[in-house]
C-alpha cells in the first residue's frame, strides 16, 4: 500500500498513526495489528458493522465495545481475525490521540487476456472506455486495455445509469470480480473511477504503444506473383492496418460494396476477416455481431438514400447503444465524384470513410474526404485488377486463418469483372488446385449475379456465404445451390434474351466497331432477373462472339444509359465528363471503367444526349488489348 499524511500535525512523528484507506483499497492493502479508521454502516443486537472502504467491511462484537454508535461514527479498529470464508471482525483500538495518514490501493492490473483465469476473483483493470450501454438492469461498460476490449456491468439501480460522471473515452481503473455471463467473460464492478493527469496520461502512452503495435498486419506472401499489383501493397496493408486499429479501439465498421459478384468477392472475405480478429479482441461474443455490418449498393457510387440511412442508423445506435460512430469501408464503389455528396453528409459528424475500388477514380473530387484510397488507376493500372482481387489479399492482412477459404475467390472476381489481367491465368490455377474448374468458377459467379439481384439491399450473409463456400461446412450443399441458382440465371438471362434480341439495332461506326443499341425499357421484361445492366450485357457478349470484332452496345431507358464495349478504348467518364459540359440542363452524370460503365440524364434530353455520347463512340480508338479475344497473359 502507499500512505500520505494528512493533518497539520502530520509531521510529529511521537503521535501514532491512524490509516484512512482510500475508496477503492482491497483486503490486500491491510495487515494485522495496525489501526484504521472505520466508519459506521449498520448496528445490530451482537455488535456493529464497520467500512474501511468500498471494498473492507466487517463487525466489531458487541463485548469488545465501550459506549454506543451512531451509523456514520467513526472509530479507530485493528483486524481481529479473518475467518476462512474471507469474513473480518475488527476491534476497537482506544487512542486518546493520532494522526491520519491516508492509503491509496497498490494498484496491479490484471489483462483482460488473462481474466478467465480469475474467475470469482476480485481484480484491476485499466483502461479506456470504448462504449457506455445502458440496459434494464446493469449499466454496461466496455473496457479496451493493452491486451483487449472486456464488458464491466455495474448496478446502481434497475435502468438506472451508473457512474454518470464517466463517459466514452475515458481513462478509468475498475475492480470487479470476474464472473461469466452467457460463457464469456465479465467484470462485476465493485468500483469504477476515472484517472486523470499524468496517471490517465501514463494509461493512454501505453495503450497507444501496445495498440499501434497490435494494429500491425500479417506478413503474408501474395497468392499469386503479380508485378502490377505490387504497386497496390503498401497501400493496401495501410488500410489493414487502419481497419485492425478500428477494431481494437471499440470503433463498428460498416461495410458498402456493389451488388455484384466482384463486390461480393471483395467484401465477404473482409467480412470474415474482420469479424475474426474483433472475436481476438473483445471479451463479449456478440461484439462481432455489434461491431460490423455489411450491405450492398445498388450504384456504382455512394448514393444519398444508403448514405443518410447509415448515417442515421450510427446516431441510433450511439444513443441506443453507447457505440462511437461507425468507420465506413467502400468496396468496388467509392472513388467518383458522384460520391461527394455522401461523403459531405458524414463529414459534419467526423465519420471516417476508406475506399478500394477499381472503377475510373476521381482522385481530386473525393481524396479530401477519404481517409485512405486504393485504386489501381491511381498506379498506373486499370480496372483488370478487381476489387475482389484486393480484397482477398486485405482479408489474409487482417486475419490470415482464412487463406485456405480464399484461394478461389480471385478467379471468381475477375471472370464476374471479366478482367483480362496477366494474372487471371495464375488465379484460375490457384482455384484448380482447390478443385474448381473454370465452368464451375463461372457457374459461382452467375449464381452471385442472380442471388445479388433477389436480395437487393440485404446482405443475403450465409447464402453468400454458401454459393462462394467461404467457411462453409457442406460442401455439396455448396455445389447444388450454385447450380440451382446459376441454372435459374442461365434461364432467366435466355428468356429475356429471346424478347430483345429482335429489337436490337445496328449501325458501324466511323471507326469500325460495331454498334448495337437496344431499348430495355420498351423491348425487354422490366422488373426481374436481368437488371438492364446485366441485360446489355449479355446482349454485348452475344455480338462479340458473332462478329469477333471491336463492339460497342447501349441498353438506354428513359434517363439512363448502360455501356459495353470491346476492343474499343471509350474512357466512359472521361466521355461522362464531356457530355455534362457540353449539353447544358442534361442532367448527365455516371461513370464506370474504360469500357464499361452507366450514364444518368434528364429524360427529356435523351436523344441528344445519346446522338452526342455515339458520336464520341465514333472516334474512340480501336485497342486489341482491351478485347475479349486477347490472351489473358502478356
């Protein structure tokens, strides 16, 4: 124990001393044949109890007394004896004289790693506040020290907030007994108080140290060599970093991605990754659950409605639920100017927002807002190395135990992205050697598409889960979902074909590509399986392979157009760019790759808009490199 005297007569050194331990002090801090102050709290027929503090109680017997109490009165008692169940009696110490010297606990704080081997003991932590939940019963706090994040319930009465003075991002010191509530780990508080000063300084340096040193990400060799993608790694490391670092600080993630196959493959595996390692660090079970959310965009880009619903659902839950506000991760959407007005809204709040993508980036327009951006086309690549690809590797960073379940995600992103990288070649091996051929990586990535399209804004988790067979223990289940629902795709896309096909028309351009136009929203089944995206699409894959020459096709409806091309070089938001300016009140905006992508107008401009974005077509340059017919290895 440690003393300080205090008194003005604090320095005679003939006047005995008397010890005043402080609130928090424990059984350890007081040893037999030494006087202590104590202070009334209840008298019965055999004696009185006495409090030394919040933590020491005990009687002192009614034969050992002279004279009578008041609960509150003070006396002086020594330890009388201390029986085998922990109980103390004390007795009265009779000094006509003495000075006070008060007693600070010896505080030695236990890790929150090492608490289920305190099981029913009384125990320190020290720690930041991470959240503040208020419950029916007991007000729970969440606790982050060195070492993880436990929960501390502490009762002050039904629903009634405890510790009101202490709020999220406090220092603050607990003792509690450690117990466990539904198999996991809790404090029962016995005490909580906050540390300021050069003590609360002192807690923070340390956790700081210990949490930059933690937040590191795994060493883990690349799956695949791949020279253009090197240029990625650094980079991609700093946002595992930034997303381990996240989590250990009590800070929820939210996760948006595109509604397709590469955004499924690029936000599944940090799904997984992420909700392993908050598991490591946090004492509770359902923190996994709290923690991380994950939910798909329709857009390409970061639409108002998904941004002020997740926006508001974050100051729910903060005022629910204690939560600070969310880390907002972009997957295979995020890096355009048409995210501007999404990433402003969070910015009133300090809502951090990290974006990986591979769709053509607006690096001026949303840098300032983002906390880290990973896009290849800010290193000189393109849009063939998919957000998937990046994302598997983002995942191994973060919790590299899912490696064996990410060996043939990357095929699968880049055949649903139909990147022509050099490296596809190397992917399609990988996933042969875990037993899947390139018709059955296709059949995954159709049955994504076609999932993806039912569940609309939900996330569909273990479905997804299922038809990618990530952490998945049936593996014939895997296999028959995958077929069922890339048979309905297969089926689906066939029938609209059959209605559209007729309408499809042609012209050649100036340049020699082939142009096919068609109109989804007269000429093709509207709400069902395909979208007009996936329509123009298909309809684009079928001419490609009849002509086997350089092919552009436009699906258009009343105020948007989809864009496809092949062996043409269209730089589509470069076109995007000029057409905005150009026709003045078009409303246009959209964006996408080089040779795929989406444009929005005013409906009433639609034929200029469209006559302008052909005659741009018509002197795009013809690139081999970007048809489907090149090789995949250079």
């Amino acid at each position: 124990m440690t003393t300080d005297s205090v008194g003005d007569d604090a320095g005679d050194g003939d006047v005995p001393v008397v010890y005043d331990l402080a609130p928090d002090c424990t059984v350890e801090d007081i040893e037999s044949d030494t006087p202590y102050l104590a202070t009334v709290n209840g008298i019965v027929e055999y004696g009185i109890f006495v409090d030394l503090s919040d933590a020491v109680s005990g009687l002192v017997h009614e034969s050992t007394l002279d004279g009578t109490f008041a609960v509150d009165d003070e006396l002086v008692v020594e330890v009388d004896n201390v029986r085998d169940d922990g109980d103390i009696s004390f007795a009265p110490v009779d000094l006509a004289d003495y000075r006070v010297e008060a007693v600070d606990h010896d505080y030695r704080p236990t890790a929150t790693t090492a608490l289920d081997t305190n099981l029913g003991e009384q125990v320190h932590v020290e720690g930041i506040v991470t959240q503040i939940k208020q419950t029916g019963g007991p007000t729970i706090f969440q606790v982050r020290d060195e070492h993880g994040v436990v929960p501390a319930a502490a009762f002050e009465a039904a629903g009634v907030r405890a510790y009101p003075e202490v709020a999220v991002d406090d220092v603050v010191r607990v003792t509690g007994v450690v117990e466990t509530r539904e198999e996991s780990v809790q404090l029962e508080v016995g005490s909580l108080t906050a540390i300021e000063d050069d003590e609360a300084t002192d807690v923070r340096e340390r956790i700081d140290a210990a949490t930059a040193e933690w937040a590191e990400p795994h060493d883990v060799e690349p799956l695949v060599e791949w020279e253009a993608f090197e240029k990625l790694r650094d980079d991609i490391r700093e946002v595992a970093r930034l997303l381990r670092e996240t989590v250990i600080e009590g800070r929820p993630i939210r996760v948006r991605h595109h509604a397709d196959g590469d955004g499924m493959c690029a936000s599944v595996p940090v799904q997984r990754a992420i909700e392993g390692f908050i598991a490591e660090v946090h004492q509770d079970p359902s923190a996994p659950r709290h923690l991380f959310k994950r939910l798909p965009s329709k857009a390409p880009f970061y639409e108002m409605e998904d941004a002020t619903r997740d926006l508001n659902f974050a100051l729910e839950d903060r005022a629910k639920h204690g939560q600070k506000l969310p880390l907002v991760l972009m997957l295979d959407n995020g890096s355009t100017e048409e995210d501007v007005p999404a990433y402003e809204t969070l910015a009133h709040y300090d809502i951090p927002i990290v974006a990986l993508d591979h769709h053509h980036p607006d690096p001026e327009a949303v840098d300032p807002l983002l906390d880290a951006h990973v896009n290849p086309y800010l290193y000189d690549e393109d849009y063939r190395i998919t957000t998937g690809m990046m994302c598997v590797e983002l995942a191994r960073m973060i919790y590299p135990d899912l490696t064996d379940d990410l060996r043939h995600v990357p095929a699968v992103a880049g055949l649903s992205d139909r990147s022509k990288a050099e490296a596809m070649s190397d992917y399609l091996a990988l996933a042969a050697d875990e037993g899947y051929d390139e018709d059955d990586l296709q059949a995954i990535s159709e049955a994504l598409d076609y999932g993806a399209h039912w569940l609309r804004y939900d996330s569909g988790r273990h479905l997804i889960d299922d038809v990618l067979n990530i952490g998945v223990d049936d593996e014939d289940r895997h296999r028959r979902l995958v077929d069922v629902l890339s048979t309905r795709a297969e089926e689906a896309v066939d029938d609209q074909l059959d209605a559209a096909l007729s309408h499809v028309e042609h012209e050649s351009l100036d340049n020699d590509a082939h142009l096919y136009t068609i109109d989804v929203e007269n000429h093709a089944h509207r709400f069902t399986y395909p979208a007009p995206g996936k329509t123009t699409g298909e309809i684009h894959d079928r001419k490609v392979e009849e002509t086997g020459d350089p092919v552009i096709t436009i699906g258009y409806g009343p105020d948007f157009a989809v864009l496809r091309s092949d062996g043409v070089r269209l730089d589509i938001p470069q076109m995007v760019t000029e057409l905005d300016e150009e026709i003045v009140g078009g409303g246009v905006s959209g964006g996408g790759h080089l040779v795929v992508g989406s444009i929005k107008f005013v409906k009433g401009r639609r034929e200029e808009v469209i006559d302008a974005l052909v005659e741009k077509m018509a002197e795009a340059d013809l690139d081999e490199d970007l048809s489907s017919a090149s090789p995949l290895t250079e």
